[in-house]
C-alpha cells in the first residue's frame, strides 16, 4: 500500500515548531525593504560568489513512519562546495545596523539552514558541514558573515527533534486525511434532481482539474453553479488530484453561500476542514489595529500559545468561520487574524476574496511561491477583470507628499528634501501635460522612482527612532502607497501604461494596468487548475483573453434550466437614453416605467446607469406613484442596504425601487418567487467616457481592434445582465424583463445576447400594455 505523504517545507516545519514570545507588527522597516528588494539582491549575491557556488538548490528529504511518509523539501540560498569543504549559505537582507546582529539575531536563521546542512549531508555522505549566514545591508551594501561547522550527529539529533515534534501534528493530518476521503467517496450529490446542464459542469469541472487545465464557464441563474463547482472538485480531493481548494470571491454573500453549500454537504456526511477568511481590521478584538506586546494582551506572548490554539481548533471544529476563530482565540489569548492565517495551512477549503490569491501586496504568498496542486474555484468572475487591474496598478498624488512634508517641518531635514524632490518631480510632470490636463506615456519616470526610493530608505530611519504618533502615522500611511507604486514598477511592462492628470491644484500619476492576463496567467500556472464562472461570462472569449486564458483551456457555455414562458423580455425600440437626450426623453421613460409597473401590482425595481440620472427620473415620478417608492442613495450604510432589502419581503407592498446599475442591489442579490417580478433597465450600461476608459480602448484597438467593446460595450452590457438577472431566480419565478434604449436592438449587442433572452419581443410606447397583459394573462 502507498503511504499518504505529509508534506511541508523546510522553512514551515522551522517557524511552526521553534516559533516562541510576541507578535509584534510594528514598523520595522526592513521587512517591507525586503519584499521590494530581496529577490534582487539575493541574486546579486549568488552571482558575485564564483563557479564554486551553487544557487537556489532544491533539497528533498523524506522520514518513514508506520502508516506515512513526512516530506520536507526547501531550496538553500547557496551551497559552497571547495574540494572536500561544503558550506550551506543563507542569505538575509536586513536594513538594520550590522553591529546590532550577533549569533543569536534571529535562531530561526541559523535553524533552516541547519535543516538544508543535515538534508545535503546525509545525501552526500559527508560527516561535516559547514553553514553560513550572511546578512546584506541594504541601505550601505556592507556584508556580515557567521561561519559554523557541524558534525553529521550534531546536526541529526537537532533534525530529529524537530521531525519529532512535528510528528504528533503529521499524524494528526494523516488521521483527518483518512477520514476525510472516506467521507467523500461515500457522500453522493445532495439534492435529490440535477437541473438542466449542472451534470455537464460537474463533469467539466472534473476534467479541467484532472487535467491540469482553466475552465471558463457560463451558467445562467438556476443551474446550480456553487453546488457544481464544489462537489467535483471534492472528488477530485478524494482522488489526490488536489489537496487543497480555494473558493474565491468579490463578496461577501457569495463566501455566505459558499459556507451554506459545505455546511449542507457536511448535513450528508462529508468531512473537510473550511476556513473563511475575515479582513483583519474586521476580526481585530481592538478598536486599533496595533499589533504589538505593549498595545495588545493577545501579541503578548502569542506564538508561545499559537499552535496550542490550532490543536484545539482543529481537533473541535470543522469549519473555521469568523464566529469560531475568535472564539478559540479569546480562549487561547492569541490573534485571530494571525490564528485565521495559521489555519489556512490546515484548512482543505479556504474560503476568501480574490485579493488573498491574487493582490501582490496581500496575497497568501506562502501557498503561491512554486508550483502547487491546487484547484481555484473563481466565483463571479467577470468581476475579476476591474478588480485585477486595480490589484496590478498603483497611483500617487502629490497633495500627499507637500501635506506630510509640511507636517514634518523642522524634524528631519533629510526626509523634508527627499520629499521636496518627489514635488518638485510632480510639478515637472504637470507641465508636460496638454491642453487637456492629462499626459499618457510608456515611461516609468524613473527620476521619480529614484526619489520615492530615497523616500522610503529616510522614512524608515525616521521611523525607526520617532516615537510621537501622529507624525508617526501620517508618515506610515504614504510610505505604504510609496511601497505599492514600487512594487508594481517592478511588474511594468508592454501591458502597462501611465498617465498624469491634473486635478484641481493637485496632480496624480498612475501605473495603469492595462491588460491584467499576464500577471494573472503567472499565479494560475502556480496552480493545477483554475474554474471561473458567473451567470455573465459574456462573451467567453473576452473574458478568456483577459483572465488569463489560452487555447489549451476549456470554455463552456451553458443553458438556462428554466422555463422561457415565466419571463418576458421587452426591448423599447423608439427612445434614446443616450446623454445628449436624456432630459428631452426623460417623460418617455418616466411613462415607461408607470405602464410597466402598473399592469401588475408587484415588486419592482428600475436601474439607471447613473445617480444624477436616477434622481432626475425619481422627481418627476414620485408625483404619480402610489406603492411604496425607494430610491438608492450613494452613501447608504449597511443596516440602510439591509432596511431597503427587508421592503422587498412582502410582495403585497407594491415596492417600486430606483437603483444604479453597478450598484449593489443589481448583483448578487436573491428576491426569489414573488418578492421581485421585473426588472427596468433604462441605458444600455456603457461606463462613463472618461480617460482611463480611453486609454483602455486604444490599446484594445490596437491589440485585437476591439477597443470600444472592450472598453465600453461589454463591462456595460455585463451590469445589464447582471441587473436583468434579478428577476428570474427559481423555476416559480415569474417576471418581465424591459429594456429601455433603442441601441438594445443593434447587431452588436444582439449578438452578446444570453440564450435565455430568446426569444423577445419590441415594444413601443403605443403597445407595451398589450404585451405585457398578454404576459400577465397566462398566471
């Protein structure tokens, strides 16, 4: 029989079993300098040391045990080999003074490199070894080295405890393993009916994960998506196809839905561990997010009661929500977020917003720095090309750095001309802006980037030794959006653009991603396969092209299980709503709207592509309306967004609802049977003209001559469906559907279409009572 292996990498088992004392997350500068820096310098190192230096050596070890096998692999910075001398070097980079680091900076060092020493010595039969921790200071480029040698029984017995240790929790793991397939391979489909085209997403949701492959997937409301996304990929867990499964979202009732499915599945008897993942300023137990021994009782001490938590949590619980993490935390004194993070290495499901994979600056880079058998399940994905975009790109404002520099006055005169540079940088930049206050280049400014990179190195030193808060944090804030815009410097490329516009007596430079495909195909390669799906993946190869799709990927396209002849879909072909008409046709929709909503009493809602809009249609129609009447506000609280939800429970309330498409009310919102009957979608949903929207288009349209739809047409006629799609939730739903604008019945956007939407029927002002009593008359 094949043992179960455990696996875990050399770094993990060391910071997992020696970890000890506080959490404490205060400024320390070097970590951030580091994420921006450390890879290069690392290979500046490795470069400089001769033929006799090996770099980034992959090193694999594997312990037997009765019923598994614990597998430990990392890479060593180096690994000098001279005649018969072997030395293992391991590199820091520090922005710490190098009189400050002695032997016993920081064991953790010194550990992992004495796994990497005993892992190489046993493979090479050598008795003696030496190891080498060399820290690089980034701010002078001076060098410290510490020089150890071991012998073989040295270095085994210090393995040996650590595997020891480990041991009790690999054998934890492999019992929950155990159970866990066997509970899926008996758990069959939970409902008792497949809908329409929900066996063909089941199967090509397997497929793509046992293939190593993308899948694209359309699938109109009612099939089923989450259910079919989640039991394949359950089975192929059970199969060893993949171990772990992140379920990915962009909000938060789609993650409350994902958590019903596995609670329903675990009601059948499936076993898996889920972890929801909760933003850390939302779990914080303080009102301030200080994350060290003096500010908060929980980083005091929190790694000496860590893994006691994980034990305890692991051991009672299967699904580690918001409610159950703080519950153990406040049980074990630690930090829930901290807790929350430590539990994804031991949760099977993780459950989570598309920046935890996706964000450079807060992804879960532990899961994604090699290759993985992991399986992505991408939910609403047609939100992931904005969302991505914003991921990749980083702007800068130079109000910032003149208010700090201002605040800072007579503290530090070397961050005050560092800050002086970058204005005085913005203001070169606003010159060369035209006539219409905007520049649009291929350039970095790499002159900037050379002051924001002095910027950070005084910042860090000033905040290093200033202790008085407020300038403290003032400065803290900008240093962070500085360290964003360098990290996606590093990404620039063909795929990036940037502008400068002028704002007011401000001036804003971004790095604009353009086309997010590549940095998204670099993560979903760490990957084994990735699933995205919406009910609004139109049209799937736009969606493929930019979320980082190739031709070796599947796409499918999926019908509608519900029954054409409980909706309707009207299209008003004689009025424009296009901005230069609205205010003349503004008493035409106000009238279409009254006919609609007055031929069945009902609840209603009416999507305007703006607020301006919306609240110019609200004045004019409050004057005639007899229900209750809601509209939209942009600043609305989430106790208001619940408020405005509750008044659709009642269907005898005659509820007539103005909202924005885009908004939150038109996704992601379920007003099942006759809690909503139709639907009013005044526009066609085209994004305001603006300049990032233009610069979008010109580079589409130069890349596949697609600019306008991939700029315009199809992110505004995806708010349509998404707003359209309200309507018909369950097969007893029933409902109509009306489309307000002429452009509606143009070829281009006849063709992007849904199936569902077939057949429709146009209406004018003259007729649409007649259809839509017609319509009403058959329920």
């Amino acid at each position: 029989m094949v043992k179960e292996k455990i696996k875990i990498s050399v770094r993990d088992l060391v910071e997992f079993i020696l970890r000890c004392g506080d959490l404490n997350n205060e400024f320390l500068g070097s970590s951030n300098l580091r994420a921006l820096e450390g890879t290069k310098i690392h290979k500046k190192i490795q470069s400089s040391k001769g033929e006799n230096y090996k770099k980034e050596v992959t090193l694999r070890y594997e312990r037997e045990f009765d019923e598994f096998i614990i597998a430990i692999e990392g890479r060593a910075d180096g690994i000098i080999v001279d005649d018969d001398n072997v030395v293992i070097d391991e590199i820091k980079t520090t922005s710490a003074n190098l009189d400050e680091i002695d032997e016993g900076y920081n064991p953790l060092h010194l550990a992992q490199a004495k796994c990497y020493a005993y892992i190489y010595s046993v493979q090479n039969g050598l008795n003696t070894i030496g190891v080498q921790l060399t820290y690089y200071q980034v701010d002078n480029d001076e060098i410290k080295y510490f020089r150890y040698t071991y012998s073989i029984d040295e270095l085994k017995t210090f393995f040996d405890d650590l595997v020891k240790k480990y041991c009790n929790w690999a054998s934890m793991s492999y019992n929950w393993i155990k159970e866990r397939n066997s509970s899926i391979e008996k758990i069959d489909f939970p409902y008792k009916d497949f809908r329409k085209g929900q066996k063909k997403l089941m199967a090509s949701v397997y497929k793509s994960i046992e293939s190593g492959k993308k899948l694209f997937v359309q699938a109109p409301t009612g099939i089923g998506k989450t259910i079919s996304t989640i039991f394949p990929s359950l089975k192929a867990m059970k199969k060893g196809l993949t171990s772990k499964i992140f379920y990915l979202t962009a909000k938060t009732i789609a993650r409350t839905v994902a958590e019903e499915t596995f609670n329903t599945l675990r009601g059948k008897g499936l076993k898996v561990k889920t972890l929801v993942l909760t933003a850390k300023e939302k779990i914080c137990f303080n009102e301030k997010n200080e994350c060290t021994p003096e500010a908060c009782v929980y980083a005091k001490g929190h790694f000496d009661r860590i893994n006691d938590a994980i034990m305890d949590i692991f051991l009672n619980e299967d699904n580690f929500n918001r409610a159950k993490i703080e519950e153990y935390a406040q049980k074990h004194i630690v930090c829930p977020f901290e807790l929350s993070l430590d539990l994804s290495l031991w949760a099977e499901v993780v459950i989570c917003d598309y920046n935890y994979v996706f964000d450079p600056n807060v992804g879960l880079k532990r899961f994604f720095q090699d290759k993985t058998d992991f399986t992505l399940l991408v939910d609403e994905a047609h939100n992931l090309v904005d969302r991505s975009r914003e991921m990749f790109s980083a702007e800068l404002y130079k109000k910032d750095f003149l208010s700090l520099k201002k605040e800072i006055k007579g503290k530090s005169i070397k961050l005050e001309r560092a800050l002086s540079k970058i204005n005085s940088a913005f203001l070169k930049l606003k010159k060369q802006c035209n006539e219409n206050s905007y520049l649009v280049t291929n350039e970095m400014f790499s002159d900037l980037n050379g002051y924001l990179r002095q910027f950070i190195r005084e910042a860090e030193l000033f905040l290093l030794n200033e202790i008085k808060p407020i300038v403290k944090d003032a400065i803290i804030d900008l240093y962070f959006e500085v360290i964003r815009y360098l990290k996606v410097s590093d990404m620039y490329d063909e795929s990036y653009t940037t502008y400068v516009e002028k704002k007011g007596d401000d001036v804003k430079v971004k790095l604009f991603c353009l086309d997010p495909s590549k940095l998204l195909s670099e993560i979903l390669e760490k990957v084994r396969s990735t699933v995205f799906f919406s009910a609004t993946l139109i049209p799937i190869k736009y969606y493929m092209s930019l979320l980082g799709g190739s031709r070796e990927d599947y796409g499918v396209c999926l019908d509608s299980p519900f029954d054409t002849k409980n909706r309707m879909v009207l299209i008003a072909n004689d009025v424009s709503t296009k901005y230069k008409d609205r205010e003349k046709t503004l008493e035409e929709i106000v009238e279409y709207i009254h006919t609609a909503v007055s031929k069945r009493s009902g609840n209603y809602i009416v999507y305007f592509p703006s607020y301006e809009y919306l609240n110019m249609a609200y004045e004019i129609y409050k004057e005639r309306a007899t229900g209750y009447l809601l509209k939209q506000e942009s600043t609305m609280k989430e106790n208001e967004k619940d408020d405005f939800l509750r008044m659709f429970e009642d269907s005898q309330n005659g509820v007539l609802a103005f909202c924005v498409l885009g908004g939150v009310f038109s996704e992601g919102i379920d007003l099942t049977r006759d809690r909503l009957i139709g639907a009013i979608i005044i526009g066609v949903g085209i994004p305001q003209i603006c300049l990032e929207r233009d610069i979008i288009r010109e580079y589409f349209e130069r890349k596949y001559g697609l600019g306008y739809e991939f700029a315009y047409l199809y992110p505004g006629f995806n708010k349509v469906m998404q707003s359209a799609g309200r309507v018909i939730r369950t097969e007893e739903d029933k409902g109509i559907i009306l489309l307000v604008d002429e452009r509606f019945l143009q070829k281009n956007y006849i063709r992007i279409f849904p199936k569902e939407w077939f057949p429709y029927t146009k209406v004018n002002k003259c007729n649409l009572g007649f259809h839509l009593d017609s319509f009403w008359r058959n329920f």
